[in-house]
C-alpha cells in the first residue's frame, strides 16, 4: 500500500451521507490491509493484559477472535449495517468460552474490547490523517465512526459476557472443579498445603511427578480424548500407578504423572509420540515432592509456551529438558523481537527456503559436536567433504570477518529459530 497521502474528493460533497462516504471508503481500505490491522490490535491487547498474555496456547484464538470483530466493524462501516442484524462471530464465543473455562476473570475480556476499541480508533485517526478534509469534516467522521462503534462494543461485550458466565456455571459444575481448586491451592502453598491436596485428591505428593500438559491441534478432539492418550503414555513410560488429571478446556489437559526418574531419562519418545495418537505433549523434567510437583508442572508450561508460541512449527513432543529451551523460553517472551534478533544474528540462514533450512541444520549439529566434521557427516549421514563444504560456504554468508567467533550466539539463535519457526 503506498505511504503517499489520498486526496478525497469528499470535502465537495453535501453534508449529508459524507461521513458515511468517507466511512466506507476507509472500510475498503482497511479491509484490503485488515491482516497488519489485526496484528496491530492484538499485539497491542496481548502487550497490556496480562491475564491474556500468560494464557500460552489461545494467542492463535485471541487472534481470530480480533479478526472476527475487526471484519464485522469493516462490514458494518461501509454498509450501515444495523446491529440487529448482526451475529457474533464463532471466535469471539468460543475465545470466551475458552477464558471461562481457564477461570480467566471476565474483567480481562471486558478490557480486551475496549482496548481494542481504542487501537481500532487510533488506526482510523492515523488513516484520517492521508485526507484532505476541512477540520470540521474530520470530526464529524470520526465522530460517527466513534458512535457506531461505541454501539458495536456495547453489544459484542453484552453478548460474550453471557457466553462467558454460561460457560463458567457450566464448567464449574463439572466435577474436575473441585480438582482444580485443590490444584490451585498446592501451587500458591507447596510447603503446609500438601496434606489438604492429598485428602482431595487421593493423589500421593511424596514421590518423583512428571507433569505433562496435552493439548490437540484437531478442534474436533476432546478433552476425554486426551485424558486417554494421556492413559496410554503413562504406560510407556512404566507409571507405577495413573497419572493425576485436570482438564482446563476442552482440548488442553495438565497431567502429573508418578515416575522413575532414571526411566523417564531413558525414555522411547518415538514410541511416546505413537501413544498420542497424534495429540502433543510439554514436559517437565522429574521431580520430587510438593515442590517437584508445582515446579515440574512450571517447566511443562515453559515447554508449553514454546510450543505453541505464533509461527511455531508444530512438534509432537516437547520438553524442558531439552537444550536451550529455558534460554529460548526467556528470550522468546518478547516474540516479536525475538524473531528480530535470530534475523540479525543469522542473516541469510533464517530465510524460509530449503537451502537455508539445510544450513541451519548442518551449523546447528556441527556447533552442537564440537566442530567435528566428522560426528556432524554421521549424524547428517552425508560425506565429510560435503559437511566441510556447507559449513565453508554457511560461513562465507554469515560474513565470517563479523560473525565466526559468535557461535554462542549464532547456536542460541539457531535453537530460537528452531522453537519460534518463521514468523512476522
């Protein structure tokens, strides 16, 4: 789209219908740029509440849930389209549904409206800007741009807030409640909470937990889908006795589960990615007692986080205990300059393209193996020379004069890459 200003014909027109004019034109025009609108207005929603924030896994819906309400302003800007004949769209009740059933204040969906709602009005006021209208005419837009979608707001949140409470009534009638609460209660006090946990729950806390989140990508799955899943990895990894099970929506389930800690290190993860069945898993790593139990389930969330950060390629199992992904899930907390930094740092080599998937892999084992051509052409199942050929040539792109001494850098960067994938 380009940066020059548009000059409107609109200041020539009668006062009556010119606001709307006006209104619909910036409609088909946002609409064909709508993608970076969206980004904008959720970027700036996710940036100020943090109860949205920290909900790892629902950016992708907070995102389609903006989209929706994004596209339906547009609709209705350029067509005067009454609110009665409007419906809500199926992403902005289900990312309300989903907050409901993750005990998400409702206050945090209020706020996301209304401030939505100001970054969508300080976008038209920036588009504003490109016209050449009279003062008077510019406040009589934006005042009719600001009324329509006062009235907008005032409905969608009216209309997700009962979605909202149904959901919440719903899912707290549910028996899994009770577990959650006693869940809850362990976290915030691991140290004196561990006898009233074991009372509830009938789960034993003096032992080494695994804990496991399990979510599937499949939206027609479901929780008791994974809750089974969940069963079958808990037998791969030889569980003395079953896993402890809290659904928290309907395709995201956290799990403990009782281990060995010497078996889970020797684990077959190709035979634990064939238990779930195509469902994925976070892991932390085994861990002792009450403290174990809160702070393996804090890795598995981190694990979590990383797997499902905007962009990422998908991968069925991740784990803490993986190198680099604490470093990944710190740096990773700004996402958007995260995917800035592995740019700058790697240059060429984070191109979307196969050769430079082909060199990210090659610099990755061969930093990975101590420079050794040797162990990297074995693990790569290549020849040395062509190991020794790629890492010349990786290096003459990267600029070697500028950046060959930075493989701590460039290995962390490579590990970023890995976790976040391509992204904006």
């Amino acid at each position: 789209m380009s940066d020059a200003p548009r000059v409107e014909s609109f200041d020539n027109d009668d006062d009556e219908g010119m606001a709307s004019r006006v209104l619909a034109d910036l409609a088909r025009e946002l609409s064909e740029d709508i993608d970076a609108v969206v980004a904008t207005v959720t970027k700036y929603i996710a940036d100020t509440i943090d109860d949205l924030s920290a909900e790892t896994g629902l950016m992708d819906l907070l995102t389609a849930s903006v989209h929706g309400n994004v596209s339906t302003i547009l609709h209705v800007m350029g067509n005067k389209i009454p609110l009665d004949h409007l419906q809500p769209t199926t992403a902005a009740v289900e990312y309300a549904f989903r907050l409901a059933q993750r005990n998400v204040s409702a206050n945090a969906l209020v706020r996301a409206y209304h401030l939505g709602a100001h970054e969508m009005q300080r976008v038209v006021l920036q588009r504003m800007e490109t016209r050449d209208l009279a003062p008077q005419r510019t406040i009589d837009v934006i005042s009719e741009f600001a009324t329509m979608e006062h009235q907008y707001i005032d409905w969608i949140i009216r209309y997700v807030l009962n979605a909202y409470e149904s959901e919440r009534q719903r899912w707290s009638d549910m028996p899994g409640s009770v577990l959650v609460s006693a869940i809850e209660d362990l976290m915030n006090d691991p140290g004196s909470g561990a006898t009233r946990f074991e009372t509830k729950t009938g789960y034993a806390l003096k032992r080494t937990h695994l804990a496991v989140i399990a979510w599937d990508p499949d939206p027609e799955s479901s929780a008791r889908r994974l809750h089974s899943r969940i069963l079958a990895a808990a037998g791969v990894i030889n569980a003395p006795s079953p896993p402890l099970q809290v659904t928290i929506d309907e395709t995201t389930v956290w799990n403990w589960i009782p281990v060995d800690a010497a078996a889970v290190r020797t684990l077959d993860l190709t035979r634990l990615r064939e238990s779930m069945g195509g469902a994925h898993l976070a892991m932390g790593e085994p861990m002792w007692g009450p403290e174990g139990f809160k702070r393996s389930h804090e890795q598995a969330r981190i694990a979590f986080g990383c797997a499902t950060a905007p962009g990422r390629r998908s991968r069925p199992v991740s784990s803490y205990a993986e190198p680099g992904l604490a470093a990944t899930s710190l740096i990773a907390k700004d996402t958007p300059e995260a995917r800035i930094w592995v740019r700058e740092t790697l240059g060429p080599l984070a191109a979307d393209t196969p050769q430079a998937a082909e060199s990210r892999e090659t610099l990755a084992t061969y930093l990975a193996e101590n420079r050794s051509l040797i162990r990297t052409a074995e693990l790569l199942h290549v020849h040395k020379n062509t190991v020794r050929y790629r890492i010349s040539r990786i290096f003459t792109d990267l600029d070697a004069e500028r950046r060959v001494g930075d493989t701590l850098d460039l290995a962390l960067a490579l590990r970023v890459h890995e976790y976040l994938g391509h992204g904006p």
